[in-house]
C-alpha cells in the first residue's frame, strides 16, 4: 500500500522510506542483545542415556554430559575453531534432550522487537547443548546451510555451572560494527540469554577456567511463505519502523482533524465509537479500518480516493493469483482475508472492486504445483463462514444492486459447494431477509433447493443436525411469504431429507414431533410435510445404516405413539421379514445373508431387552402386539441358529466343545424367559418344541440352569414355565440316546444329574442314570473323559446318597465293564510294543496313564460295593488287573501302586481301602510281584527309596524282606544302594520300628555288613581325567573323549560356523556339571570347538567317596544301637515272662515243696 501522499511532511516521508544504509547503525543496536536473568522456570533437564540434570549443573553431571556428547570437530553444525588443536567444544543433538516449562519464544520476541500478532509468528526451537572446555577458541559460521526453512536468527541460553567459568567473552560483528558481552559473572548461579540474527558474525574468545554450557535455540518465522531474505534484520526492522510511521500519522489526524460522521459507519455506543491504536495488520477489520483512515477534512477525500485505488490493485492481485490468497493458513480463520476486503469495500463504498471480488470468490482456481507437476483439483474460495455471508448481502444491498451480484452469487451455490459450504449459505438468506432484500432471499432459496435436487448421498456426509434443521428453518422463513412461494421448495427438502443418515432423519422428525408442529401453522404448504417426512424415513430405513441399534428403541416407541399402523407395519418387516412370511431357515448356510441376519438380531435383541418397549406393551394395544412379534421373531430366529450350530457341532470330529454359543445360547435363554413372561400366554408350536429337542445336552442344560436360577417365584409358578421345563428334561434325557460324535461336556452331566436329584422323580432318576451309563459306555469318545465322569459320580457323596440303589448299580457295572475293556485293550498295546519297537512315546506315555485310572477306578468300585453291601464285581477286573501286571515295569509297578493307596512310612498296622478283601489281597499280591523284581533300579532318588522302603515295611513279608535285602546286598556301594542306607538313617522313628521288627533288624544287619565288607577294601580314588560316567547324547567322539584320560579336545569335525555354535551351547548346558569347559574359535574355513576339562569331576566323586563312607560307618553305629535296644527289650519280655510263670504255679505244689 503506498503511503508516501499521506505523510504531511518530508520528514516522515524520509523516516518511512529509509534506506539500509541509514538504518544500519540502529538495526545493529536494536538486534543484538544480551540479558542477564535472574529468575528462569528451569530446574532440570532430561538427557537420554543419562537422566535427570539439575540445575545449577553439577560437574559431575558435567562429565556424564561429556560421556553422551559428540566433539565438535571444527564447529560442525554451529561454530568452527581457528585452530582445529585447540577445539574443547562436545554438543548434544535436541532429540536427547527434554525440557518442561521453558518458552523463550515471548521473551525473545520482546528483546528483538518482533511483531508480536499474526503477521509473524515466533518460535524459538530447541536444536542442540553445547559445552565449551577451559582453552579453546570458537566463531560461528555464516549461513549454515542446515538451517530450516524459515530460519531467520538465534538464541542461546547459557547455563549456570558449579564454578563457573572465566574468559569466553562473546563478540558479535556485522558490517564493521561489534559488540561484546561479558557472561562470565556470576555464571554459577545465573542464567544469560542472547540472541543475533542469521547474517551475524559470532565470536567466542578463549575460556581461561571451568566449564561453560549454552543451549542452543533456532529462531523461526513459522508462517512465512517465502524466502527468508539474506539480511532479516534490515526487512525486520524496516517493517517495525513502518508501524510506528503509520501509527504515528494517523494518531496525528485523529486527534487535531474534524470527522464527518456521513463517511463512517456509526457505533452502536459511545465506546465503540472512540478511536483505538492501530494494531499491526496488513489488512484491518472494519473498526481498524475506520479509524485509521479518518484524516482531516482536507486530506479525507484524498485518502479515501488513495485508499480505494490500493485496494483495487490488492484485489487485482489476489484475483490473479488466487493461490497465494486463499490457499488454508493455519493461523488465519477461513475467509478472513476475503471478510476484511469485503469489510474495506463496504465502507469505501467500491463496487467495482466488491464485484471483482465476488468474481473471485465464485470462480475456481488450480491448487499451486511443484515444478514439472500438474494438479487436476480445483479449489475455490466460496462463502467460507457466516460473517462472510453477511459481509454479501451486506454488499449487495447496500453498495450495489443484487441483479449485478445474482451471476457470481449463483456460482457460489453450486452442489458441490453447497456440500462444504452449507452453514454459511443458509446464513445468506437469512442475511437477505435481515437486510430487506426479500427477492434475493428468495432467488437464493430456489437456487439451493436446485442445487440439493443434484446433490447425492455421498455430498450430504458432513450435514448435521443443526444443519438440517437451519436448512429448514430456512425454508419456514421463506414459505411464510406467500407470494413468492415456489412449489418444488418442500418437495426438494423431502427429497434432501431422504439423503440423510438415518439416525439424523430420525432425530429431525422427533423435533418436529416435540414441537407438536405448530411452527407450520399457516402455512399452507407445509400441511402435509410432516407425514411426508415421517413416511420417507420408514421407507428410507435400512438395518445397516449407521447408527441404528442407538436410535431403533426410540424410534419404534415413536411410532407406536404415532398410532399410524402403515409405518408401523413397514418398519417390523425391515427388522424382521420372515416373521409370517417364510422361515428363517433360509438365512442361515448362506454367507452373503450371515451379516444381515446378525444385524436384525442385534436390532431385536435391544428392543426385545428394553423397558420402554414393556412398557408400551402394558398400555398400549398395538405397543403390545408389536413386542410381541418382535419377541416371536427373535425366539424363532435364535432357535433355529443354535439348531444351526448344533447341527454343525455333530458333523465335527469327536471333541469336547470348548464353547457352545454362549452368545446366542444366552439371548435364546433370556428371550424364552420372556415369552414366558408375555400376558398373552404365548403357545410354542409343536415345531418349536420339536427345534429345541434337537438342541445338544449342553445347550439344553444352559436353558434348564438359566430358568432354574429364576429369582421370581411368581415366574416359576407359571404353568408354561412347568411346561418348558419338563420338556427340557425329557429332551435332555433323550439326546443322550442319540449316537454323536460330539461329547457334552463332563460338568455339565454332573450338574444335570444333581438337578434330577433335586428336582425330579425317582423314575426320571433312573431313565437318565440308565442312559447316561448306556450312552458313556458306547460313545467314541477317548477312556480318560469317560473315566472323569464316573470318577466324579463315585466320589460325590451328596449326590451319591441320594441315588437310588438300582442307579448305583447301574454305574457300578457300567464301570466295571468300561474297567475290563480297558484292561484288555492296555494288555494288547503292551503286547505290541513288546513286538514293535516303532510305538511312539506319546502312545506309551498315554497307555500308562490309562493304567493307573483302570487301578484307581477299580479300588473305587469295590469300596462303593462293599459299603453298600451288593455283589462282588470286582474279582474278575483284579484277577485282569495282576495278569496286566506281569507285563509292567518296576517303575510302572510302583507308580500303580501310589496311586491307589500310600502307606505311612514305617507303619505296619494300617488297613487301606476300609478294609475290602478283595482290594487288599490285590494290593498285596502287587507288592509281592515288585519286590520279585529289581527295586535297586527305582532308587534314582530319595524319594522313590523311601516309597519302597514304607510298602516294605507295611507289607511285612518275609520273602519281600528277603528279596529286599538281596537285591541291595547284591551290588555294590553306589548312590543308588545309599538312597536305602540314608532312609535308614535320617528317620527319627526308625530305631524303635527296626528294634521290635525281626524282619528288618534283619536287613540292617545285612546292609551294615555289606557296607563294612564293601568299604573296608575301597580307598579314596586317584585323581584322573577320565570321566567314566560321561553321557553325550549325539556326539560320540566328545563322549570318548571325556571317558579318555586325555585333558583337552580340538573339536573339528563341524561343517560351518553355525554347527559349531550349536555344539558348543549343547556341550555348555552340562558342562559346569560334568566338569569340562568349551571354547570357540570363529573361523569360516576352520571352525573349532575347544573342550578342556576341569578338576571339578574329581572334585565331585572324591566328595560322594567320602560321604558314603562316612553314612556307611554311622549305618554300623546305628546297628549297634538298635542291637542295645533289641537286647534291653528282650530282656524286659523274659523278666516279665518269668514272672507271669511265677503266679501261674498252683499254691498246693508250692505247699508241697
């Protein structure tokens, strides 16, 4: 803008057009600063890798900072050195470092002098922490290339340090001119701020002591959109100088001039009306503009003359280039720019440079491109907000004519502006109409009820309510004058109103509805508007749309008060159209409908659950009859999904379902609750019934557990409830007839027979029982859940109480029939593995637990028959169970046996199995047979010694002593023999148990001559390399090598480095243990592994020597012990036998002596 013919004097016409030369002096002496600050919001810094810094720094933290940082090798990225030998300079980049509270953007602005509004926004930007070492010298480069866009200065902020620092004085240069700043003072304590420009020369002398640190921030201008100029400071400074030209002038001419009040828009109160500073824009709002161009009467008309002529060519210039105008400015609001020109237009009264504006405004325009780009978008400014809206029709009433704005105004409400632009184009007709401009509010109606007409779904996305409703209300405002009615303005809202989301249709009829209509009173066109809008959204309603399941409750009790059956009916056929029609059948096992069906039955899961709905049942006929087919139609439709998942359930491999649908299984119960609950005392169908049948026994169970659990008595009592519920136990009963291959769940047979126990008849008792043991003894499924079951059913004793006594029967020989399979199919797998080596270990593993279970299973059965006093069943599965036996490992044999009974250590007078025959001879017989066998192979561990020794002890047996005892006698002193001894030696009870048992005083005896004859000979063995107990599983030349006497192995053999590694991990797992390290050598063409042995093996069998050693002479002083006591007690009989004899002897015989 030229102001050279508004200044009044040659003195400010030099002042505004200075020149860089003559301002040079003032530029440096107002851009270069440094401050002393006492107080700054920094307490610490966060640095990565080192943590929290305090502040002052520590010098301490000084050298972990220094362990972090970067040297700065000849002032890379911000100073360079003059002798490279002496940089002492080390940096840490920003994205180490973190600061909380620190802002320096105001101060610096205040320091510099910056413009402090939206014509330059400031930011000071973190980019390094420079620490300066005691005798370096440093200056900062000029133009550093890695500066960012926008770039035009910096600031540093020197740190207080502990000590301080001396020298490094700061000397900033440009053009011939210097200054130089002195931080050194009280730099412990205080912090110094400093801030230059870009196309300054930065100079720090040499620091003489201690440690100076500074962080390091970039100035930008963060909403420039062009090249900063070389020298910021000359065009910085020349545009605060220009402010304060402008400001002054114009403070001149408002306070010595007269204002004619004609020229400028009068203020609503006495403040508004008084003049105001000018603030520091390019383009003023209207107040701006109004006060700053009110000159004295003499240059008024000049003014405004000057003033409208540089607004035509701002305008001119934006029109040609729209892209530098209207492009989106993040710190400017839409169409301010366009509002403030429409506001200067306004008040200098410029029509033709209004009407090349909204030329502009309605035109399109290319987006800016790079360099050889292209852009096909087109972009346009339009009617960005309301204000501008009102700024238009502001325009066009009263600074020209509407008929020469109506083609560029036309252009601004076109579809797809329309779509973005909705809000603000509403606005213009009302602004019309406060403006009186009744016409233009009108033609500006009918061009948007056009405009909507070609609108389509996809354009209408951003509309919202309020949108909406401001659409209509716009409408109402224009129809309320008849004579210029248009008959396509109502219909073009219904159809506009048809593209809406459904959930928004919605709400706008509920307004219309609460408003009881009466804003269309009157209007002749709008009689019918509200049935039509009503009618659109049941045709236009969809289960998909968005939003629905939060409006559907709402919206069918709406037109349930709406009393119209026609919506009505046309809405529950959406929601569910096979209500009466066809069968839901035909939506299940077709994938394209699985969506839509999941869909309805959310949609009537939420009306079936909601309060409102019972509600309106309760009061309302039709609100009755439409819950009620909502209900019918959702029982239906789950019914047959669980049938649906049944069905697939079956034709799956044998399995345990892991889950049954509980989703759909719990809507299903929840909503059979409901149609219990239903006044009408709904019927079900036979096919219903016949749908609920086919349901699996878990499926069935959930339903009978869910109705149960009822907590209304008055629900229980129903009589469709008894029904249900008896059919649901007959259906249960009777799928457990039918052949599948899918296996209910364990818990759930249990629970359903606690439920018949509790809640039915003897008779349904024992149908279930008798089908449930019919069923599990036929059924496919694996030996281990048939076992769970009957398992749980003999041990749970509430229940078993109760059962009468021909169902304990009934799983009595149930069992022992699943017992005897089982025990022969075991006996046949053992047989095969005896003849087929290739058996997998898995198949064993499972065999033998199969074992135990038909041992556990049979020592139950024979407890629950001998309590409750019935046939014995349980000879010919024992006399199976020893034959099985035969083909068992000592290992086996043991294990067989603790898991049917564990006998109290050195006890020999406790009866298991509550005393049952039949049990305890098996499990003697099975005893005999271990002890038969070589037991020193079981002792791997202490804890399998001391199971061997406790059924010894409680079996009691001379011959199971004998076999005992040889078999521990017969080897020689190892760990294993010791496991025994140590039994023998660590009980605290075993003196007095061994002193009054002959049997095992016995086998001490034996094990301390063994141990005496056996030690007697052995001495401490010899050191040697020789690992002779070593095991390598898959490398037999290292096995050898560590049973060899030699000490160290070059392992060769491998074929990359990679197999090397991996040998070298196995080898390690064991070798602390076994006594040998390994190293590697990582050559490509010869790699090695190095294994040496250590002494930690001799070390390790010289200490067991000696520690059996030493057990088997405390075994020695334990037998004499025991012998001293055995002795005692002898004596203690013979001296009571003999005086029992003494008071035996007749008294004549003495008489005669």
């Amino acid at each position: 803008m030229n102001l050279k013919n508004n200044c009044e004097s040659e003195t400010e016409k030099e002042k505004f057009f200075s020149t860089e030369e003559a301002i040079q002096q003032q530029i440096f002496e107002s851009t270069v600063a440094s401050t002393l600050l006492n107080e700054i919001p920094l307490n610490n810094i966060i640095i990565q890798e080192v943590g929290d810094i305090q502040i002052p720094v520590s010098l301490k933290d000084v050298t972990k900072l220094q362990g972090v940082s970067e040297n700065g090798i000849g002032g890379m990225k911000f100073t360079r050195a003059f002798d490279p030998s002496l940089t002492r300079a080390w940096e840490i980049d920003y994205s180490k470092i973190q600061t909380e509270n620190l802002d320096l953007s105001t101060l610096v602005i205040s320091r510099l002098g910056l413009p402090a509004d939206k014509i330059m926004v400031t930011q000071a930007k973190l980019t390094k922490l420079i620490m300066y070492q005691a005798g370096g010298r440093y200056v900062r480069n000029l133009n550093n290339p890695e500066k960012e866009f926008g770039t035009f200065g910096t600031a540093i902020l020197q740190l207080p340090v502990e000590g301080g620092y001396e020298g490094g004085r700061v000397r900033v240069e440009s053009k011939g001119k210097s200054k130089l700043f002195d931080n050194h003072r009280n730099s412990d304590t205080l912090f110094y701020l400093t801030e230059f420009y870009d196309n300054f020369e930065y100079i720090v002398e040499p620091i003489t002591k201690g440690w100076q640190l500074m962080l390091v921030f970039d100035l930008f201008w963060t909403n420039t959109k062009i090249a900063k100029p070389y020298d910021a400071s000359v065009s910085l400074v020349a545009l605060r100088e220009l402010e304060n030209v402008v400001n002054h002038v114009i403070a001149i001419h408002l306070n010595n001039s007269p204002v004619e009040k004609s020229e400028v828009p009068s203020a609503e109160n006495e403040n508004e009306a008084r003049p105001a500073p000018l603030s520091s824009k390019i383009i003023p709002d209207e107040s701006d503009c109004t006060r700053l161009w009110r000159p004295a009467l003499k240059w008024q008309e000049l003014a405004r003359k000057q003033l409208s002529r540089d607004l035509h060519q701002i305008i001119a210039f934006w029109v040609a280039k729209p892209q530098r105008m209207w492009i989106e400015d993040p710190d400017l609001e839409n169409g301010e720019l366009t509002l403030r020109l429409l506001r200067l237009c306004i008040t200098l009264r410029t029509r033709e440079g209004g009407l090349a504006l909204l030329n502009a405004i309605g035109s399109d325009f290319n987006p800016p491109t790079s360099e050889g780009g292209s852009n096909s978008l087109q972009l346009f400014e339009g009617i960005q907000n309301e204000r501008v809206a009102l700024a238009i029709a502001e325009f066009s009433c009263h600074v020209t004519d509407f008929d020469e704005c109506a083609d560029f105004v036309k252009r601004m409400i076109s579809p797809n502006r329309l779509a973005k632009q909705f809000v603000p184009i509403i606005k213009l007709v009302h602004s019309f109409l406060d403006n009186g401009c009744i016409r233009g509010a009108i033609t500006i109606g009918d061009w948007m009820a056009a405009s909507v007409d070609e609108m389509d779904k996809s354009m209408v996305t951003r509309v919202d309510q309020s949108t909406a409703e401001a659409y209509l209300n716009s409408i109402v405002s224009l129809e309320t004058h008849s004579e210029f009615s248009y008959v396509e303005r109502i219909p073009s809202f219904v159809t506009f109103f048809r593209k809406l989301q459904i959930s928004l249709q919605f709400h706008l009829v509920l307004g219309l509805e609460s408003q009881g209509i009466s804003r269309f009173k009157g209007i002749e066109s709008f009689q019918f508007t509200f049935q039509n809008l009503c009618k659109a959204l049941c045709e236009e309603f969809y289960v998909d749309a968005p939003s629905v399941s939060d409006i559907i409750v709402d919206m069918m009790t709406f037109y349930i008060k709406l009393q119209n059956v026609e919506f009505l009916q046309r809405l529950i056929y959406k929601i569910c159209p096979w209500g009466s029609t066809r069968s839901a059948k035909v939506f299940f096992g077709k994938l394209n409908d699985a969506k839509e069906v999941d869909t309805k039955m959310v949609l009537l899961k939420k009306l079936v659950l909601s309060e409102e709905m019972w509600e309106l049942s309760k009061s309302s006929k039709l609100g009755k009859t439409t819950l009620a087919s909502f209900v019918g139609n959702y029982f239906t439709v789950l019914l047959e999904k669980l049938s649906f998942i049944t069905k697939e359930e079956q034709q799956s491999a044998i399995s345990q379902v892991k889950s049954i649908g509980d989703a759909p299984l719990c809507d299903f119960s929840s909503c059979l609750q409901f149609v219990i609950r239903m006044q009408s005392n709904p019927q079900l169908s036979n096919e219903n019934f016949a749908q609920i049948a086919q349901l699996s026994v878990d499926k069935l169970w959930h339903l009978m557990n869910d109705l149960k659990n009822s907590e209304s008595e008055l629900f229980k009592n129903h009589p469709f409830y008894v029904k249900i519920m008896s059919h649901l136990c007959s259906s249960v009963v009777n799928q457990w007839k039918v052949k599948t291959r899918l296996m209910p769940r364990r818990e759930t047979i249990l629970n359903v027979v606690i439920f018949f126990v509790e809640f039915r008849g003897e008779s349904s008792v024992k149908s279930l029982i008798k089908t449930v043991c019919a069923s599990e003894v036929t059924a496919p499924w694996d030996q281990h859940f048939k076992y769970e079951l009957f398992n749980s059913l003999l041990h749970f004793s509430d229940v078993w109480i109760k059962l009468p006594v021909v169902s304990k029967t009934t799983i009595l020989n149930s069992c022992a029939k699943l017992a005897e399979t089982w025990i022969a199919e075991i006996s046949l797998v053992l047989d095969s593995k005896n003849n087929d080596s290739s058996i997998e270990i898995e198949h064993l593993v499972s065999t033998e637990s199969r074992i135990y279970e038909c041992a556990k299973l049979f020592t139950s059965l024979e407890k629950k028959r001998y309590d409750a006093h019935q046939e014995d069943i349980t000879s010919g599965m024992a006399r199976a169970l020893l034959d099985l036996s035969q083909k068992l490992s000592p290992s086996q044999l043991l294990r067989m046996l603790d898991c049917v009974f564990k006998p109290p250590p050195l006890q020999t007078a406790s009866v298991p199995f509550g005393g049952t025959t039949v049990c305890l001879d098996w499990c003697v017989e099975m005893c005999e047979l271990l002890f038969s066998k070589d037991v020193l192979s079981l002792s791997n561990s202490a804890e399998d010694a001391s199971k061997i020794v406790a059924w010894v002890f409680w079996l009691d047996d001379d011959r199971c002593w004998q076999s005992f005892t040889d078999n521990v006698c017969a080897s020689p002193c190892s760990e294993r023999t010791h496991h025994f001894i140590r039994v023998f030696l660590l009980n605290p009870q075993i003196e007095e148990v061994i002193a009054g048992n002959l049997l095992a005083f016995t086998t001490l005896n034996r094990f301390a001559d063994h141990c005496a004859n056996k030690w007697k000979s052995l001495e401490v063995p010899k050191f040697s390399w020789q690992m002779l107990k070593a095991t390598v599983p898959d490398h037999p030349e290292v096995e050898k090598f560590l049973r060899s006497p030699e000490k160290t192995l070059r392992y060769t053999n491998l074929s990359d480095s990679d197999q090397m590694y991996i040998l070298a991990t196995d080898l390690e797992k064991n070798g602390a243990r076994m006594g040998f390290s390994v190293s590697v050598t990582p050559d490509e063409t010869f790699p090695c592994c190095e294994i040496v042995k250590t002494r930690e093996y001799y070390t390790r069998v010289a200490r067991d020597f000696k520690e059996m050693k030493s057990e088997s002479d405390e075994l020695i002083k334990l037998r004499q012990k025991v012998s001293l006591m055995r002795f005692k007690k002898q004596n203690t009989k013979r001296s009571a036998s003999e005086a029992l004899s003494s008071t035996l002897v007749p008294p004549a015989k003495r008489r005669t002596l």
